[in-house]
C-alpha cells in the first residue's frame, strides 16, 4: 500500500503554490474588504489550464480525478487566498459533472469549453429559503412551453451570482405531493443568467466576502429546451453524483485554510518575545498547534482516502461525508488556536488569521451541515434508523 502523493501529483502541488504566490496577504485582504471577486487569480487559474483539470480533454480540460483535484485545490487555499480562493474556482470542478455524465456533446462543447477557458462562470442554484436542506421539497417550478419552460422560484445562498453568467438551476417539474417519490419530478437545467428576469441580491455575511452569495429571485425566466441536463424528472438524481466530489473538495480546502493558519501562528510564535523568549517556547502556546497538525494531518489522509476510492469506482459515501466533517473540524479548530496564539494580534486584520478564522467555520454548515452528515452515518454506516 502505497500512502503517498506521486511524482505527477507533487508536480501539481508544487505549480499552483507557486502561481498562487503571485497573489499576496494584500491582495486578499484587499479582496476581502472591498467584496470584490478575484478576476486577476481566477484568469490566472484558466490561463493555467487549472479550470478544467476535471473536465475532458475535448473540451479543453486535463481529464484528471478528484485526488488531483483535492491536491490543487488545497495548494490553492493553503497559499494565503483561503476560502475566497477556493469559492472562485470551486464549482468548476464538481458543479459541471451533470453534464459531462448526462449532456450532449453539443452542450459539452457549448458549456464546458467556455467555462475551462475562463471565459464564462457558473453558479449553482439548488438551496431554497423554505427547504434548507430538505432539497426535494423546493418550491422553484419549471412550467413546460412551446420550445422550453417558464420558471418561477427563490434560491438562496447562491455563490458567485454577481459575477457569474450562467446557472445550474434546480427546478421542480411535477410537484412532489404528485411524485411516487420524493426525488422524482425534479429537472436540472444549465442556463444564462438572464438579469432581466432574475434578480440577484447579495447577502452581507461573516467571511469569504470576496466571493458573493445571493438571495435569487426568479421570475418568468424563459429557459428553451436545449438548456436541460438529460431528462426531465431526473436532476435530483443527476446532482447526487456530483455530492460526493464535493464534500471531498470542501473538507481538503479547508484543510488548506488551517494549515495556512497554523503555519502563520508557528510563524508568529516562533518570532513574538514576550517575558524575554519566544512565546512558542512555553508549552501552553506550543500544543495547542501542535495538536491542531495532528487532527488536520489525518483529515488531510482521509480527503485523499474518499478521493482515491472515488477515482476507483468503489462506493466512498461514508468517506466523504467523514472527510468533509473531520476536515472542517480540524480547521475551525487550527483557525480558532491561531488567532489565540497571536494574542491580540490575532484580532488584528494584519496578521491574516482573523479572515482565516471567519472563513473556518464555512465549511462546517455549507454545503452540508455536520447534523446531516452525522445523520448520514448512523443511517448508512450503522444501520440505525432514518431521522429525518
Ligand atoms: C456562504 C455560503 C455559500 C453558499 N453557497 C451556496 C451555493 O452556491 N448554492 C447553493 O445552492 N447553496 C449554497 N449555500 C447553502 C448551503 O448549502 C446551506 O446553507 C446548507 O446546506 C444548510 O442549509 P440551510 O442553511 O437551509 O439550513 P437549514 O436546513 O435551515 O438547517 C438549519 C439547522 O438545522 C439543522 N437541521 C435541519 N434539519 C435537521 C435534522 N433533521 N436533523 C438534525 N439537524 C437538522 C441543520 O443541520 C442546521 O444546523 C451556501 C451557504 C453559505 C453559508
């Protein structure tokens, strides 16, 4: 058994820290403050060729697995752009993945290569403010026309909603009262974000401000028939494929933002001298980092664990969901140890860890909260009884 990165994933490792070097504290704390979008990295990532590096070859992309992409997305966030640099290039990894297993390859060609190329961006529309995460109950309807659909409907938290150009929409089709089950009726579509129809307004929030998130207001959008993902009735089932690469990506990106933590807060203890040595010296500064490495060393290996059994066909639902929850555990708690160590300084925007810390606890409720995927494993891993 062999528990290492390979000399091609080193390489990967080794290229994005060194193109996100080019981005400093400045830049991100600039990008933070002004809740501004990082056009500059996000060109630099697609000039790279790093957009695509899920997506097929014949579309432009690299048609590499999940574990590289873990492996690029964590040098990405661990370069000092954390979670914001993770949230602009995100959903082109895994937000795509519907329609490379189920569209056609016009709309291969119409969607991805654009999207590889960095000349269009995507955002994903799935939570509803009266569903959460009870998903099949969304209200959004799609109402069959002459050559497509009308769609009504909210969304929320929609990420990259003020920059992006399109939209993966989940949309009901037939009302779940009217479904034999609950995950039928439900239809995806891939479209323009039409501004005129759709109203888009940012919501303020704690951290990852470079990055938006919005309030979605739909209405009568026209979406033509060429815009849906496979059939109709299917995109609860299409979106399912794509959950776990997502909470592998999530729970190694925020591995990224703790151990950017950790490494500043080594940094910063081995440098401050108070009481005549360096506070690193005392024992009472030094273990709580050290016991923050030790958690997010093995969430780390768990990431790439769920990934390599993702890239191999086998079933990785349970590694997954425990990647996701460890991961953002172990960096909540690096952030959180970080920003103790520097004292006061921790508090101050300088020293990076308090955007660091914001951005932390992200992971823990997005895109799945710990309660449901502790709810998943006793279900699924221990064979207790449904609870929600
Ligand atoms: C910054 C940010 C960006 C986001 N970006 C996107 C995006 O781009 N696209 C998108 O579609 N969504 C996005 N989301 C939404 C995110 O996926 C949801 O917030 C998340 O899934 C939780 O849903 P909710 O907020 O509706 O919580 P709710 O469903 O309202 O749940 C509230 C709380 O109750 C708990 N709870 C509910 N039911 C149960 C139960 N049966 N058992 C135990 N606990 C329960 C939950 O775990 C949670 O703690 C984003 C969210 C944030 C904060």
């Amino acid at each position: 058994m062999l528990i290492d990165l390979t000399p091609d994933q080193l390489a990967i490792d080794a290229n994005v820290h060194q193109l996100c070097a080019e981005f400093d504290d400045q830049y991100w704390t600039n990008c933070e403050q002004y809740k501004r979008f990082p056009q500059e990295y996000y060109q630099a990532m697609a000039k790279n060729g790093w957009l695509g590096i899920t997506m097929p070859e014949d579309v432009g992309g690299a048609g590499l697995g999940v574990t590289e992409a873990a492996i690029m997305m964590h040098a990405a966030t661990s370069s000092g752009g954390g979670y914001s640099a993770a949230s602009a290039i995100h959903i082109n990894l895994f937000g795509p993945h519907a329609i490379v297993v189920h569209g056609t390859a016009e709309q291969k060609k119409r969607w991805l290569e654009p999207l590889v190329a960095g000349e269009e961006k995507a955002c994903f529309g799935v939570t509803e403010p009266d569903a959460g995460l009870d998903t099949t109950s969304i209200s959004t309807f799609a109402e069959k026309t002459t050559g497509g659909y009308i769609v009504n409907g909210r969304k929320m938290w929609t990420s990259t909603g003020q920059v992006a150009d399109r939209i993966l929409l989940l949309t009901r089709t037939t009302r779940k009262e009217d479904c034999a089950k609950p995950t039928q009726g439900m239809t995806l579509f891939y479209t323009r974000l039409d501004r005129k129809k759709i109203e888009v307004k940012r919501i303020h929030k704690m951290g990852r401000n470079a990055v938006d998130s919005n309030a979605v207001f739909i209405d009568n959008l026209f979406v033509p028939d060429e815009d849906r993902i496979g059939e109709e009735g299917k995109g609860f089932n299409y979106l399912l494929d794509s959950l776990n690469p997502e909470r592998i990506l999530v729970g190694i990106e925020a591995i990224g933002v703790g151990r950017d933590a950790l490494d500043r807060a080594s940094r910063y203890a081995r440098e401050r001298v108070v009481f005549g040595r360096p506070i690193g010296q005392n024992q009472g500064v030094q273990h709580p980092l050290a016991e923050a490495w030790t958690y997010l060393e093995s969430a780390y290996w768990m990431c790439l664990r769920a990934a390599y059994l993702y890239d191999n066909k086998k079933s990785c639902g349970a590694e997954a969901n425990a990647a996701k929850f460890l991961s953002a555990r172990a960096a909540f708690d690096a952030c959180t140890k970080a920003v103790m160590a520097h004292g006061g300084m921790g508090y101050a925007q300088e020293f990076q860890v308090e955007r660091l810390f914001r951005e932390s606890i992200l992971p823990r409720i997005a895109p799945v909260t710990e309660q449901l995927i502790l709810s998943f494993i006793a279900e699924r891993v221990l064979d207790l009884p449904k609870s929600y």
